[in-house]
C-alpha cells in the first residue's frame, strides 16, 4: 500500500488539497502535491440554510479532479474535513453522498475547536521560532478561528460566526460598501472579538493562515505573481492592515481585480475578510506573520503520525 497520503479542505470559499509523504526527519513530511480550487460551496448558505445547486455542482467538479490527481499520485489514505458552511447546510447528505463517490472517503464535518488546533499546529511547525503563547488567525470564508497557546500544552481556541463570504453577504451589499454598511460589519466583529475570550495583549506572536492572510500579504509586497516562498513567514505590520483594509473596502470588485495576484474568486470579498484581520489587528500588540502551513498540514501530519 503507498505510504503517500492526502487531505482535502472544503471550506465556504475553496477546496483544496495536499498531498505528501513521509520525510526523514520525525513528524515531518514531504509536499508532494498542493492545489486550491475557489468553488464558493458556501454561496447563500446564511440566508437559506442550504447548499445551492450551483455551489454543490462546482464543489463536485473540483472533487472529480482530485480522485483524478489520488490516483496519479498513488495515494494510499485520504482524509476529507469540511469546515463552516458544511456545519451550517440543511441538506448536507446530498453533499456527502457526492464526496462519498468521487473520493470513496466520508466527509467530516469537524468542529470549530478540531479546526482550530489543527491550524494551529500547522501553522507553527512551519514558524518553529515563533515566540509563545502565539495567536493564529484563519480567516475562512464562513468562520474565523483563533487559537493561542504553547505546542503541547492545552489551547484556549473558538470558532467564529465571522468569514469573508459570510460578512459579505450579510452586511457589506455596496460596490464598494456603503459607510454604514462598514460601520455595522465592524461592529459585529468587534462583539463577536471582544466575547471571545482571547487574551489578545498576552500574546507574542500573531499568526495568519488560509486564503485571506496570504492575499494580503501578496497584495501588501505588490507582488506582480503569488510567490509561495516570499508569502511564507513575510511580516505585515498592523497600520499597513489598517490602510490596505480602508482602501479593499472603498474599492469597486473590478478595480480590485486589476491587483496582479487577485483572482476572481476572492475578489469581492477580500474586502471583508482584510476588516475581520486589521479588528484583529486593533487588539494585538506584535504584527503579522503569515504562514502557509495551515489546516492541511496539520492534517497530513496527522496521518503519516
């Protein structure tokens, strides 16, 4: 049997995969194969409580893709997580079904804490200097997780009603969002941040993860290509949060699309997610370092462990 194994991620905005193998070193792993798709599976989902079919439809495809890249990989075990808008759906076991006969694994839809603890311990064994306790921050489409803590002791995490997809469709309806529009979105953040029992000011390292940090950080060292290498452990200092989250957020969808690394998928709600980290921002007494290790690497680690 290959001792190649995969993890999938399906998130309210994207899917991805990861694919690695075991490396010398203990607990380390080899990157074999990395792929992102933006399928949006959480379009709707807080206004009907339900997948739509064109969300189900672009989510499978994706999936069809991935059976395709196991098989040429070789890979022996697959474990598939499916994080906020899956907890959220009604009518989840047509999803599970579909994930079931494209994959031949069940989707888990695992809690916010599992997701949280899983970023965070992907998350740092790619930042093994980071100072602690360390606060990492993945902001996902439908949630966002905080998580702070030291590598094996116990965490303080929680998952939150707060995403880049979910902030979008419930407040900011503007292109570009109207002031008041703003004013309420950063007022439910700021409540949600302020119950969430964070110590904020204790911690010495802030880590982002997941699709909106890295985006930021690109756009933030105008980076003409995504350069995985240069958004890896790149630093972003809080006022630059700041500015870069005023301007996303006075900015139309097609002006924002002319940023080289932008794609489509995430162009009309990058705005959102940059509010939700520079909130963040607001309460942190250290910058941003942004990582690229995240979720699925907490969860390949798992699997080769």
């Amino acid at each position: 049997m290959s001792t190649r194994v995969a993890a999938v991620d399906c998130g309210t905005n994207s899917i991805r995969l990861l694919v690695a193998e075991a490396a010398p070193q203990p607990g380390g792993f080899r990157e074999v194969h990395r792929d992102l798709r933006l399928t949006r599976l959480g379009q709707g989902v807080d206004a009907t409580g339900e997948f739509h079919p064109d969300a189900l439809a672009r989510t499978m495809a994706a999936c069809d893709e991935y059976a395709a890249m196991l098989g040429e990989f070789g890979v022996g075990r697959v474990r598939f997580v499916a994080t906020s808008a899956a907890r959220d759906a009604r009518n989840r076991d047509e999803f599970y079904a579909g994930v079931r006969a494209r994959l031949g694994v069940d989707a888990e839809i695992i809690s916010g804490d599992e997701e949280a603890r899983l970023s965070f311990d992907g998350a740092l064994s790619a930042i093994p200097d980071a100072q602690t306790p360390a606060l990492v921050m993945d902001i996902g489409g439908g949630s966002t997780e905080l998580v702070s803590g030291r590598p094996g002791a116990p965490l303080r995490g929680i998952s939150l009603d707060m995403g880049s997809v979910r902030l979008r469709e419930r407040f900011l309806f503007g292109d570009p969002p109207r002031p008041d529009e703003i004013a309420e979105a950063s007022e439910f953040i700021d409540d949600l941040l302020d119950a969430s029992g964070i110590d904020f000011d204790r911690q010495r390292t802030w880590i982002g993860v997941g699709g909106t940090a890295t985006s930021l950080s690109a756009i933030v060292q105008r980076l003409d290509v995504y350069d995985r290498a240069r958004v890896h452990g790149s630093l972003l200092a809080r006022s630059d949060l700041a500015e870069l989250s005023a301007r996303l957020l006075v900015e139309p969808v097609a002006q924002v699309l002319q940023i080289p690394t932008m794609v489509p998928g995430r162009a009309d709600v990058i705005c959102a997610g940059a509010l939700i980290c520079h909130r963040v921002g607001v309460r942190m007494p250290v910058d941003l370092r942004v990582s690229e290790a995240d979720i699925l690497d907490g969860l390949v680690a798992a699997l080769l462990a």
